[in-house]
C-alpha cells in the first residue's frame, strides 16, 4: 500500500470515529454550558434541541439554588407555547424547579391544556409543587394506557408485537395509503404495547385502534407520588391497578400504590 494510500486509510478511520462522537458531544444535555451560550440557545429556534439543552442546563442549576439562573426566568413561561413538543415538555419541568418564580404558576396551568400528554403530565407533577392540585386529572391520565388509532385510511403493512417496550416517538405500526405512501403510527409515551387489535394486511379507517400501551415505570411512580400528596377517595379505583403483583410492575411501584392509597384514606378520616 503507498503511503498516500495509507494516509487515506487513517483518515477514513479517524472520521468514522469521530462524527459519532462530535454528533453525540453536540447532542448531550449533560455537556456544560456557558452563561452566553445558555442565552444563545435559548433563542435559537433553528435548533430545537438546543433550546431544551439550555433548559436542562438552568433546571440542574436551579436544584443546585444558584441564584444566577434567575435571569433567565423570563423565558421560560415563553417556552411553555413553543411549537416543539420536547421544550414544551422540559420547560414544564423546569419550572417546577423553583416556585418563586414570577408567571411560572400560570404558565404551568395553562399547559394542562396541552395537546401533549407528556406535557399536561409534567405540568401536572410541577404544580403539585406549587401546592396546586388542579393537574389532577392529567395526574389520573398517567396511569392509565393510551390508545393509538390510525390517523388515515390505510392498509396495515406492519407492526410491533405485543408486550415489546417502546419509547416515546417509537414506531408501533406502519400503514400505507392507498397512492403507496407509507406512514409510521409512533407512541406519545413510553411504556409496553399492551394490545394490538389489527392484523398484518388488515384494511384500516382513519380513527381505527390500532395499538394500545400501558405506560412506563418512572411515569406511574412520579403520578402516584404526587397522587400521594393531592389524591381524592374517587382516585383510588384508578390506583388500585397498580397495587397488583404483576411481572411488569416493579415492587417500588406496588409499594407507591399502597401508600398513596393509604395517604388519600388517612386524610378522609
């Protein structure tokens, strides 16, 4: 081999390994940033995920109580109308981080209205927070499953199987219309498919269930813990599900259940 030829070789290598990494140190939320840079990002609405780096970035802060976030506060009931679901989601987050926050109570309320579940979820969890209970049918939201239907008619040309996990934005079913377009059906939440009612080749209607999913372990646990705090007798008949010993139910789950339970019938006494 010639040395140019060489010299190519380690090149291409060395390329091969490090755009993944650049693309992986350039995506990271735990990569830290500078006050500038937090400013930038925030207002960088070319690039989303910069916006909800930034937002990581001042939540680790605020929990740490450097009161040098603060004057990025402004921004954050903007945030809480932004168009992508993701800053939607974290910004609900953060702004469950300090209650003193000036219009962090309204923005929250107003997000319970959110197209999102994960977003009416999370400002749900901040408000009790707040010591404001409202959220608690977006509290009840989260531990029950979620139906996915077919958002156009279509054929069913592929799907995952029941009981497989998925993410939130993971691909359950994939469908194609009748000009040969092919479309992905994803989960809003993460979880386990629970059900799958069509078949492979199965002719569908816009609206048709396609898939059902029981929702993950860290969104039950944080709903039953503030359920802890802000349940009603008439929300025990959906907390009782998860008392049962059930091989996808881990036993931290169950004993949250019992508790909250008992922490809602102890305040009726």
């Amino acid at each position: 081999m010639s040395m140019r030829s060489r010299l190519v070789f380690l090149l291409t290598g060395w390329l091969i390994v490090l755009m993944p990494f650049l693309f992986w140190w350039n995506t990271w939320f735990g990569r830290q940033l500078s006050d500038r840079q937090i400013a930038n990002y925030l207002r960088d609405d070319r690039h989303p995920r910069h916006i909800q780096h930034a937002l990581v970035q001042i939540g680790e802060r605020m929990n740490q109580h450097d009161p040098t976030v603060m004057r990025w506060y402004g921004e954050l009931p903007r945030l809480a109308s932004y168009q992508v679901e993701e800053v939607r989601n974290t910004d609900a987050w953060v702004m469950g981080q300090d209650t003193s926050g000036s219009g962090f109570h309204l923005a929250l309320r107003t997000m319970l209205e959110d197209p999102s579940l994960n977003v009416r979820g999370n400002a749900a969890l901040s408000l009790v927070r707040f010591g404001d209970a409202s959220g608690r049918p977006q509290l009840l939201e989260l531990l029950q499953p979620v139906s996915i239907v077919s958002p156009q008619p279509g054929t069913m040309i592929d799907a995952a199987q029941a009981g497989t996990a998925v993410h939130a934005g993971g691909t359950v079913a994939k469908l194609e219309s009748g000009g040969g377009h092919k479309i992905e059906v994803r989960s809003p939440i993460s979880g386990r498919l629970r059900e799958i009612p069509v078949r492979i080749g199965q002719s569908l209607n816009a609206g048709t269930l396609i898939a059902t999913v029981n929702p993950g372990t860290a969104q039950v646990w944080e709903a039953l813990r503030a359920l802890y705090l802000v349940g009603q007798p008439e929300d025990i008949a959906t907390i009782l599900p998860w008392e049962r010993d059930l091989p996808d139910t881990p036993d931290r789950v169950r004993q949250q259940a019992v508790e909250t339970e008992r922490a809602i019938r102890e305040r009726e006494k």
